[in-house]
C-alpha cells in the first residue's frame, strides 16, 4: 500500500507551476461569484506553455484547447479527483495557493443577487465568445436581453457550457455533415442534461441553445420559415430534430445510394405499397426520382396521398403531411433534376405561401397547375380564413399563385384539397399518365 500523500504537498504541486497557480486564482474567482466551483475558464489570458500544461491536466489535445479557448470547471475537478491528490477539497487547495479566502462577502453567506446577475451576464458572453468571437461586442446586448437572463440559472449555464463544448468537440459540425455523425437532440439532451426535453423548443435552455447556435448559421432568409430555419441551424451544427414528424409518405419511388439502388424503396414499389421515409434515411440517399417517367404528385395531405395512392397502381406521389420541414426540403433538393413536380395542397393561406416557397427555390421543377384559380373555386371553400393569416397572402411572389390569393383576400374563405379528389383524377389521366 502506497504512502498517503500529505496536504502540503498537494498544496506545493499546484502552487509550483504557474499555469496551476493562475488556474487556481481562476478558480476562486467562480468560487467568490457563485459560492462553489462551476463555470467556465478563460484561457485568453494564458500563455502558449500555460495552455499546454492545463490541457495536459484535463486530458485535452492543446489544439483542442487552444480552438475553444476556455475550459470546463467540471474538467478540471474531474481530473483533480483523478489525481493523487484527489482526496484534499480542490477549493480549499485553490484557496491555500491563492491566498483567497473560502467566505463569501455576503452576511448569509451567498453571493447577492446583483452579483449572480453579473456573473450570469459574463458566462453568457464568455459562451458566445467560444462561437462567434468575430461578433460578440455587435450581439451580446440584443441576444442577453431577448433571451430574459432573469429565467437562466448558472446551473442552465453550466449545461450550456458542456453542450457547446460537446457541439465544438463533434466531428463534420458544418454544412456537409456525413449522416453518420448526426445526433438526436433529445439524444443529445440526455447526454448533457439527462433529460432528454431539456432542449426541447420553449424550455429555457433550449431557446438559449438555438439562438446561441444560430450565431454561426446566421440570420433568419427572408421568406423561409422559422421551422425549416430552427431546422437548419440544428442541422448545421449535426443535430436533428426528432423525425417523428420528419417524414415523407412516398408510393412508387426509386433512391440510390453508394451508387445503387436502394433495396426499401425498390421493395416498396415491387409490392406496391406505400411508406413512411424517415428524415435520417433520406440523408442517406444520393438521388431520389419517379419509379417511372420523370412525373409525381407532391400532395399535402394524408388522406389524399392513401386515397390517389390506393386509385393508381403506379402513380409515383409523395405526401409532406402539411409542413415544410428539414425532411421535405432533403427530398427535393435529392430529387432528379429532370423530375416535374405537380404541387397540390390546401387553398388557404398557409398551403398557397408553401407552394410558392418551393416554387422560389426550384423554379420550372415546380408545376402549379393544381394551384389555380378553377381549383380552388373546385375546393369548396366555406371555412373563413384565420385574419391573423391573411398576411402570409400579401408574400406570394409567383403570379398565378397571386390570382389565387387576391380571390382569397375579397371572399375570405379557404379550401381543402379532399374536395378535389375527382379534379386530380381527372389532371392526372389526362396530363401526368402521359409522362409515364
């Protein structure tokens, strides 16, 4: 049994380098803010061997650690507790290196609110440091006080500080990302927080997160939508959203991948049957096109796909399920370049600002013969029109899909597309059938 160590020289192996002598003042500095070691260290200050030696102490690449610039005070307490010294209190060490005392100048022995909300406010800029450095003296200000940093805790901060951490650390965290190193954000979630909603749009920690991680995607394009936006920016940091929702319905379509074709897709065509495909499969696909011809139907609802799907024993139609998400705009942009899309959807505001999105990104690939005028008398429409949704109206951009919308605005009714079963029918013998 080896001899046990004793406290002084535990204090001597920390107070005899200098890069652990700063680390320790550091240390306290958190300690005197928050009442205990948490947080995060900056290592701009740091010399170039300073670095080197702290990043050896917790076991990181000096590239690694010099990137990010900052380092985890739950690193450097794990790998005190991995030392030899690791029995002695690494505040009390800190404290004996330093010369700092332990109390806290408060009469209740917690640090006042005013210095919590100080210390809230300089972790959040050392967090946006470690992501956009280039812009943080332009947005500090605007994303602190849009994100109300009364509702943040230092422990939500703490959380944050790992998952940017893990984020930075994640290989391929750019647009390009291969499917492999893609992650779930409730996965992800779990693995920071252990609890995988922590993330979750609408939770505090989850809206800090997105807007954090929106610093290096950039602003919102005009005209796309904040779903298909929040979708991007997880993406382009390699997470995706739960798929339950990310999926295409698809009947009689072909995908290759690794320069064949896939065996579930050519499946589901020789049996007939339609199917589920799940964002993260169609990651994985390199094209996407129609089982015959260059023709399909992208219809926006579930009843119409089953019930066309059901009537055509070889009618190539996908179904988006009523929101432009990730999974609808990874489907078209793998999509054959000679393939002719004939949109179909709801006429009302939401359905008729979806179609001219896609037709402002694919232009002639987009067919909207299923979107005027004489469809939408066909649609029956009696249902009014929400008035907060009128203004979607006032964005259309493709001139015929304008008629269709200006006609809205005078009668303020809207349509659905399950009125318009025997139209499609009709358009579909008559002008898709002949480009089987």
């Amino acid at each position: 049994m080896g001899r046990k160590v004793s406290k002084k020289s535990a204090i001597n192996y920390y107070k005899n380098s200098s890069a652990y002598r700063k680390m320790c003042k550091d240390l306290m500095m958190k300690y005197k803010r928050y009442g205990r070691l948490t947080g995060r260290i900056s290592l701009k200050d740091y010399t170039d061997k300073q670095k080197e030696k702290i990043a050896d102490f917790v076991g990181e690449s000096v590239a690694d650690l010099g990137s990010k610039n900052d380092v985890s005070v739950a690193k450097i307490k794990s790998a005190h507790l991995d030392s030899k010294y690791g029995d002695f209190d690494l505040a009390y060490l800190a404290s004996e290196v330093t010369g700092i005392s332990l109390t806290i100048d408060s009469e209740i022995g917690q640090p006042s609110k005013e210095l919590i909300k100080e210390t809230i406010k300089d972790e959040i800029r050392q967090l946006i440091s470690a992501v956009r450095p280039d812009v943080l003296d332009q947005i500090i200000d605007k994303i602190y006080y849009e994100n109300k940093y009364k509702e943040i805790s230092l422990g939500d901060i703490y959380f944050l500080g790992n998952a940017i951490e893990k984020i930075n650390q994640r290989a391929g965290q750019f647009d390009g990302v291969h499917f492999d190193n893609y992650i779930y954000l409730a996965v992800f979630a779990a693995e920071i927080t252990a609890n995988p909603y922590e993330f979750d749009e609408g939770t505090v920690l989850g809206d800090w997160l997105f807007k954090i991680l929106a610093l290096t995607y950039g602003d919102k394009p005009i005209g796309m939508s904040y779903m298909e936006y929040r979708d991007k920016v997880f993406v382009h940091n390699g997470i995706l959203l739960d798929d339950i929702f990310h999926f295409m319905s698809v009947s009689h379509m072909l995908a290759r991948s690794n320069g064949e074709i896939n065996s579930i897709w050519s499946a589901s065509c020789r049996n007939q049957v339609a199917w589920k495909a799940p964002l993260k499969h169609l990651l994985k696909m390199d094209l996407i096109y129609p089982e015959l011809g260059d023709a399909l139907i992208l219809v926006e609802n579930a009843s119409v796909f089953y019930i066309l799907s059901a009537m055509f024993n070889s009618l190539p139609i996908v179904c988006f399920h009523g929101k432009l998400r990730k999974s609808v705009w990874t489907f078209m942009d793998k999509l054959s370049e000679d393939a002719r899309v004939y949109y179909a959807g709801d006429f009302d505001p939401e359905g008729l600002k979806m179609a001219d999105d896609l037709k402002q990104v694919y232009g002639d690939m987009i067919d909207l013969s299923l979107m005027r005028k004489k469809y939408y008398e066909g649609s029956k429409p009696r249902t009014k029109v929400k008035p907060a949704n009128l203004d979607l109206l006032k964005k259309i951009k493709d001139e015929r899909l304008k008629e269709v919308a200006d006609e809205i605005m005078e009668t303020r009714l809207v349509g659905r597309q399950y009125n318009l079963i025997e139209m499609y029918v009709e358009h579909i013998f008559y002008r898709i059938i002949n480009d089987l």
